[in-house]
C-alpha cells in the first residue's frame, strides 16, 4: 500500500499541474482553433507575435514541470494536452520571426526529449515537415535544434508490425531524402536494419517498395553505400532480384536507382560485380529490352523501366569484368534495339555490303525510335568500345552485323552534329541533346583500343565525311575559342567542333596540319586552366541529371577519369593527337620555330603543374604526361619526386654502389630503389656483404654488361625525381632498361603510346618501404611522447615505447630541421631514436607526409557530423601538433595542409571552437586562436552569462570578446 506521504506528493504533483495546464490553456485560448477538414483535426492559430511568445513561453514551463518527474509524463493531462501543445508549434514553426523560431525550435527539442513518442505518435509526420523545413534556414540558432529535435525522432523510432513498418520506413525515407546528417544515424541502428532486412523477406509489396525506397534514401550517402555492399551477398541479392520482371514496376524502378545509388563509384562498382555481376547485368539488359520488344504503343507505359535501366548500365564507364557479361548479353543487339526498330527482321546475308548497312541505317535514324534514351545509348556505347582490349571481337558473341550497324549510326548522327555546329550562325536547340553523347561516342569508337572496333569505326567514319569537313571544323573552333564570354551553345559548339578536330586526326589522310591549328588547341587549354572557360559534362549532357545525384553526400571518389572540366581534357586529347602526328615539331615545315618556341616557353610549364598538382584528375595528368614525351619530357612529375630528387647523386646516406661492365659506378640509396625498381638489386639485397666505405656501411651491386651507363643514369633520375629530359639516342638505349626493369608506365611513355581510359597516373609512394619492402635499409627509429599505447607492439624489435623504424635519406630530403641535426655532429646525429614532441597519431601523420607527400585528411561529410565535440576534437588535435611541430622544424607545407584541414573542419559547434581555442592557447599557436575566437563571436554574450569562459586565460577572453566586438561592428 502507498503510504500517505506518497499521496500527498501525488496530490501536489497533479494540483501543480492542473494550474500549469490552465495557464496553457488560458494562452492557448487567446488565439483561434479551426477544424482542418484535410487532415480532419482541429488545428490552432494566431498572427499575434505577442500571443504566439505566451503560447511557446506557457508550453516551455509546462514541459519543464514534465521533465522533472518521470511520472509526470504518463499523467492524463499531458495526454489531454500533446494535440493542443502541437498544434500551436507546428503553426508557430512556420512564422518569420528569428526569435520567435528559436524559441520554439528549442522547445521542440524539449517537447520530444521529455514525452513518450507514443504520446504524440500520430503528429510524428506533422512535425517532422515542420522541423525539415527549418534544416535550411540561415538561423544557426533555429537550424541546430531543428536538426536535434529530428536526430532524437529518428533515434525514438521502434517498429515491429509490417503496418508500423511500412509507416516508420515511410517517414524516414521522407527524412533522409532532404536532410542528409541523418542517413548515417539511422544506419548505424543496427536493430532498426535488421528489422528493415527482415520485414522485406516477410511483407507485401507495398512494403517491399517503402523499404526500397528508405534504402535508397540511405545509400544517397556515400559513407551508407560503402556499408550497405559489405553487407554482403544476402543484401546484394535483394537489390538485384527487386530488378526482376516478376515484381510489379514500381518495385523494379526502385531497386534501379537504389542499385544507381550503390555503383556511383568505381570501387563500389567493381566490389559488386564480383559478387552478383552476371545477375546484375542480366536485371539491366532484362529492363533495357522491354520497351524495344514491343510495339510503339507500349513505349509510354515501360518507359520509366527503360531510362532507369539504361541509366544503370552507366557503370560501364568503368573498366571490369562487367563489360564481358555485356557483350555475352548482346548489349550490341539491345542497343540497336533502342535506335532502329524491327531489327530482328534483318539478316546478315541480306545486309552484307557496307552501303546497304549505311542506308538501313540512315532509314531507322529517320523514325526517331526511343528518342528519351538515345543520350543513354551512345554513352554506353563509348564506354563499352573504349574500355575494350586490343584483341577483343564482339562477333565471338554473334554476328557482326548490329555492331556494324550501331558505329554506322553513331557516325551518321554525328554527321548531322558535323553540319549544324560547323555553321557559326545555325544552332538548333532541340538536337543539343544528343550531340555532345553522340559525338563523344564516334570519338572513344575511333581510339579504341580493340583493333576491330576502331578500324571499322575509322573506315565507316571516313566514308560519311568528306575532307571539306576538316577545314570548317579548324575554321569555326578558331572563331569559338576566341570569343571573349561563352553560353551553354558556344561551348556545347567548342566541345563539338574539338571532338571533330580529334576525330579526323585518326585518319590517315587528313587535311594537313598548320600552326595555327596547334595554337587553337592550345589557346583553348591555357583559358581552361586560367578558368576563363569551364565546361561541365551535365551542362552539355541532359539525360545525366538525376535528382537522386542531387540530393546525395559524401561522394568525394565519384569525380570521373576526364574530370569536371570536359572541355580541358578534349583539349589535352586533340593537343597531344596533333603533336604527336607533328613530331619531331623542328621538321615539320608547316610549323614554324615562333610557334615551337611558343610551346617550349609556355606549353611545357603548364603541362609539368599539372602532372605534378593531384587535384587534377589522373585522366588529364596522363594526357599531359603523353604530350610532355613528344617535348622529350618521359615520366610523371610529382611533388614527392621535388624533395627525393635532390639525394640524386648524393653519396650522404647512400648504402648500395652499382658498378658498371666499363668500371662507372654510381652511389645510390637502397631504400628509393628497392621501391621504385627493385629489378636493379639482387633478390637477397640482405644478404650481400657490406663494406665500410668513409665510415658508411655500402652494399656493391654488379650489374650486367648489357646495362649502358647513360642510359642508367636517366633511370635513377626517374626512380628519384619520377621524369627526366633526354634525347632520342638516350631514349633508344631506355627503352631496353626499361622493358628489362618492368617499369610498364615509363615504357608506356617512351614508345609514347596513348593513354589508356580509365588507368590511375602513376604514384610517386614511398610508404612501402615502412614496411617489408625497406625494412634491411631503416637505419633509424621515430619515436613519439607516448610511452604506452594500448594493443601496440612492434613486429621487429622489443623497443617498448610506440615507434616508426624509418630512413635518414627520406627525412632529410623533407625537413631541413632534420638535415642540420643529422650532420650537426651532436650527440643527437648519431642516435639511433629521433623522439617526436607529439602524440603517437600525430607523429604517424608526419611520417605518411615524408613518404608520400601526402597528409592523411579526418573523417568528412556524415562521418564528421555524426561525431561528437570530443571525438572531432581527438580527429583534429594531432593536426594542431603537427601545425605546432612544423615551426620548429621548418615544414612549410606541412603546417599549411595541417592549418588548411583545422580550418575547414572548424563548423559551428560552440564547444568544439571553445576547446581548440584552448588547445591553441596552451600551445602558443596565437593566429589559430584568433580563427576559433572568430568562430566563438557570435555566442560571446552567451558564453559569458553562462560562465563558461572562467576555464580560459585573460588573453582567450579578449580575443572571443574582440571578435564579438568587430562582428557587432560590421553588422
């Protein structure tokens, strides 16, 4: 039994809260209900700012009394009381003042903090929109709590019942669709997916599709995407099979942009494919033949099916077993489907003459058959024929009569493209959207790199132009590049009239090059590159735009091969197509020495930034790579290469000496070749017996009396700095070296073979050589301040304390610190641990730095968001320790990375900026401080009533106060 004490507590909690219902009520009244016979409920109103304050103020104090007992939140008022309480938020969530919405995003937070969800179950879409639509306001003080209050719904979200389900999947999908911080949340749930995974086994399709449509919500984060696809088979089986034709159309759409979503990059793209690929290819040719395999009264009906599965079939933009299963799956024939009709009433023995095949062709042009994927049908036809093999014959998988007649219509269409945009003045806008895909696909057929593909590509290319073609072409591009600003159809004509320009430059009796051609494509790129022209792909290309893509995040890997700036890289192409049919430029008497003069000042500079500069992408640094051979340039340039360059021919640190048949020898550092050519030491390098040679221990290599001493000294240049210059003679001689040394992509560029699609530019990384690949060269060891780390051991000596077994030679050629202490002759100079003023994270930072040039970046987009103040502030210490360690030890380009990522990742966090300003105080670091007080500003009279600066020194104070000051100033 309760004892009388309890009672009388009782009593008092609900006479409290009787009056503090009537006090609601009684604000609640000075406004107006209205029955909404939408939504049948009653709803509440008031315009009265003064009225609206009252009601937010009197709901505040009410839930506040709630939140103070646990009981009090299952009491009967407070049921009573949740549909008047929301109502009048949701109509004051949708007010203009910036007060009034901070108080009542903040009592939002409250409201689904303290009540029970089932309480107010059935608002939960309500205000979830209400709260959505507040995400974007420039308010941070509104944004934030909307953005709490949602985390806290989505984190409250329970569901067992295929009603409760599909309810709940519903309402989240809605949610992650427009507001991507909670995609990574509700992922991590780990209940929530396996009830998700479960349920789609066991319900209706009506749920099947509501839980496709939340999966796609959530793979619209890259972070998500990665996961969902190491779920494994299990899960890659669902998405596959949803695609099939046993399941209703709405469902099969959705499992297409959900696999859309799955395969936005490459790495994600391949991973899949070695799991389900065939049975992923087979869904997409399935839904790629429907609308072809009936009659045109059908086409409407399927067409969703049909653009979906075409937009799927992209993935072929990158290389892979993949393409195989397309080719076995006669895409060749699905793809003609979609261009002619009736294609399955022509006969190879009936159509065997080239004429014949142009005029069936020309004659299934005309029917404008499946205009609404023809954007689709030549991108996936460029791709599939560029990343084709050398020896590859798609007859081995039917006739050749489709593929035939497919390359015969991609070049017929771009003959038409030819005729309207060679025409300075005749523009038609309606065929733009098929110009650029079609050209594009006319160009990647004539440079495949499959001999059948591109030679009958070239054949039919040259029977549909005439050489007239090649000089209206050159003529309007010189007109196009000179103009001083550019709309969408000068560019689209640049880029059109460029891939022109490429493409008759394949054949073998083009119209003769001039130097003005050359300096037309070259003016082009050096616009591109001062950012006087950009030309995106989407811009040009309509059927890529996807309101899926729009709506995504954390997709920083999805940037394709030829980059964003399309009309830079055709202009790299067509430069290094014309330069390597000029070469040698000095004989070619249409070029004069002006214009080779023109190139060696100014070309070559700019092509050697952008080989070195890894914000370019690897297509349009190979493409600069290619034409930097035809200047006697063989290599990649690089950044690491500048520093390891300067130990070339440097016998400080050089532990193996490579002698030569004629008696040369050369001193070299064993550590740079056992990574970049390991073909010039012995397999057992440990074991070749060491001499002391002026107090260093040096390893004598022998090398065959094949190897020509010119030749290898250009070697070393380039396993040091990653390119040299030689001449022709020197070039001869490296080839040899260089097939014998299996250095593939130098080889590449001295035969100055085109680049191949799709191929990574070739790193300069050193990092190997932390490991097994350097370990008999380490010669000294990196410490850090922690003298415990827990779970560390190290695998190759029993020193306790976290260490890096590391190489003089590499940390000298990037801190001169370093340098001056090894050759200082201090006791320091010849010890055997170099200890690091940092934590052990930081000190691995730095040592990635030396090897590679590289410092490793934090977590970004949702991973970042979903962190906590403590966990973001653990990410970005060791960046400000680096930041601190480069002043003394002189690392310009690290403090600027460390002081560049600090920077970008400061966001609005309140306590993460308190604690970096802290962090830099301590550590003297005044203009890092000066940034976080910056971001401190706008909250300074909140933190000061609120006490939380009395942690902080005087000098913290003033400098948040002095921001807060000049921030009042500028208004």
């Amino acid at each position: 039994m309760k004892s009388s004490g309890d009672k009388d507590k009782n009593r008092g909690v609900s006479l409290q809260m009787n009056n503090l219902h009537q006090r609601l009520l009684h604000a609640l009244n000075l406004g107006t209900r209205y029955f909404d016979e939408k939504t049948n409920q009653w709803k509440w109103q008031s315009a009265n700012i003064e009225v609206q304050k009252q009601v937010i103020r009197s709901i505040d104090v009410f839930l506040d009394f709630v939140s103070g007992d646990a009981r009090a939140a299952h009491h009967s008022i407070v049921k009573d009381s949740v549909a008047d309480i929301l109502g009048a938020l949701l109509w004051i969530l949708r007010c203009k003042n910036r007060p009034l919405l901070c108080m009542a995003a903040n009592v939002a937070v409250k409201l689904v903090s303290v009540l029970p969800h089932s309480i107010f179950e059935s608002y939960i879409l309500d205000l979830v929109y209400a709260l959505s639509s507040l995400l974007s306001s420039p308010f941070v003080e509104v944004a934030i709590p909307c953005s709490t209050s949602l985390n806290l719904v989505i984190s409250n979200l329970n569901a067992s019942s295929a009603k409760a389900v599909w309810e709940m999947s519903s309402l989240l999908g809605s949610i992650l669709l427009w507001w991507p911080p909670t995609r990574f949340p509700v992922w991590n749930d780990v209940q929530l997916i396996n009830t998700l995974s479960d349920m789609y086994a066991r319900t209706d399709i009506s749920t099947k599709l509501v839980i496709l449509k939340l999966y796609t919500s959530l793979a619209l984060c890259g972070s998500v995407a990665k996961k969902l696809i190491e779920n494994g088979e299990v899960f890659l089986q669902m998405v596959v099979q949803s695609m099939g034709k046993s399941y209703p159309d709405a469902v099969r759409i959705e499992g297409f942009r959900l696999s859309q979503c799955l395969l936005r990059s490459q790495e994600n793209c391949l991973k899949v494919m070695d799991t389900c690929g065939e049975a992923l290819v087979d869904a997409i040719i399935c839904g790629m033949e429907e609308t072809g395999m009936h009659s045109r009264k059908f086409v409407n009906k399927n067409s969703s099916i049909l653009v979906e599965a075409c937009r799927l079939a992209l993935v072929t933009r990158w290389a892979g077993d993949h393409h195989i299963s397309f080719w076995k799956q006669r895409i060749d024939k699905v793809l003609l489907n979609l261009l002619i009709e009736n294609i399955h009433d022509l006969s190879e023995e009936h159509v065997s003459s080239l004429d014949k095949q142009i005029s069936i062709a020309k004659e299934g042009l005309k029917t404008n058959h499946q205009l609404c994927v023809r954007g689709y049908v030549w991108d996936i036809l460029g791709w599939l024929t560029i990343h084709s093999g050398e020896n590859f014959n798609p007859c081995i998988h039917g006739s050749g009569l489709y593929i035939n007649l497919i390359i015969i219509c991609a070049c017929l269409t771009f003959e038409d493209v030819i005729k309207k945009w060679c025409r300075i003045y005749q523009k038609d806008a309606d065929d733009s959207f098929q110009s650029e895909p079609a050209s594009r696909a006319v160009l990647m057929m004539i440079y495949s790199p499959c001999n059948y593909i591109s030679s009958q590509a070239r054949l039919i290319f040259s029977k549909t132009y005439s050489s007239d073609h090649f000089t209206s072409l050159a003529h309007t591009l010189e007109y196009a590049s000179s103009l001083e600003s550019y709309g969408s159809f000068d560019k689209l004509q640049l880029i059109i009239n460029l891939i022109g320009l490429i493409s008759f430059l394949s054949l073998p009796h083009h119209h003769t090059l001039e130097g003005k051609y050359i300096r037309t494509v070259a003016f082009i790129v050096k616009r591109c590159l001062g950012n006087d022209i950009d030309v995106s792909r989407l811009s040009l290309a309509p059927h890529l735009h996807t309101t899926l893509y729009e709506k995504s995040c954390c997709w920083m890997d999805a940037e394709d091969w030829e980059g964003s700036n399309i009309l830079l890289f055709y202009g790299l192409w067509g430069l290094a197509e014309m330069v390597h049919q000029s070469a040698p430029l000095q004989n070619n008497s249409r070029i004069s020495i002006v214009d080779i003069e023109y190139f060696e000042a100014q070309l070559v500079r700019k092509l050697l930034e952008i080989c070195s500069n890894a914000s370019f992408t690897h297509g349009l640094r190979w493409y600069a790579a290619y034409i930097l051979s035809h200047f006697g340039f063989y290599g990649f340039p690089n950044e690491l290469g500048k520093r390891v360059g300067r130990c070339l021919n440097e016998k400080e640190y050089a532990d193996i000496q490579l002698f030569l048949a004629n008696g040369n020898t050369l001193s070299v550092h064993g550590v740079i070749l056992a990574v970049r050519c390991s073909s010039l030491l012995p397999p057992e390098v440990s074991l070749v017996k060491e001499k002391r040679i002026d107090g260093q221990s040096i390893r004598e290599v022998r090398l065959s009396s094949h190897v020509d001493y010119e030749a290898l000294v250009k070697l070393l240049e380039y396993v040091y700095v990653g390119y040299f210059h030689a001449d022709e003679e020197i070039v001869k001689k490296l080839k040899i070296l260089a097939k014998r040394c299996d250095l593939q992509p130098l080889l590449q560029m001295l035969h100055r073979q085109s680049p191949k699609w799709g191929t990574s530019f070739p790193s300069f990384d050193l990092t190997p050589s932390l490991v097994s690949a350097g370990s008999c060269f380490w010669d000294v060891i990196l410490e850090s301040k922690q003298e415990k780390l827990e779970g560390w051991t190290c695998c190759t000596c029993s020193h306790s304390v976290p260490h890096l077994h590391v190489h003089k030679v590499i940390l000298q050629s990037g801190c001169d610190y370093l340098q001056g202490l090894f050759r200082s002759g201090m006791k320091e100079s010849n010890s055997p641990i170099i200890k690091v003023p940092t934590s052990w994270e930081a000190a691995n930072k730095l040592v990635h730095w030396f090897y590679s040039s590289e410092l490793p970046n934090p977590p970004s987009g949702c991973l970042w968001d979903n962190m906590d103040d403590e966990q973001k502030l653990c990410s970005l210490q060791s960046y400000v320790e680096l930041y601190w360690l480069s002043e003394f030890w002189i690392l310009e380009d690290v403090q600027e990375a460390c002081w560049n990522v600090i920077v970008s990742y400061l966001d609005n966090s309140k306590q993460l900026s308190l604690k970096m300003l802290k962090m830099a105080g301590d550590l003297s670091l005044w203009k890092l401080a000066d940034v976080a007080a910056i971001h401190l500003a706008p909250s300074y009279s909140q933190l000061r009533d609120s006490c939380e600066l009395e942690d902080l020194d005087d000098a913290l104070v003033h400098l948040i106060c002095s921001a807060s000051t000049q921030l009042s100033q500028n208004g």
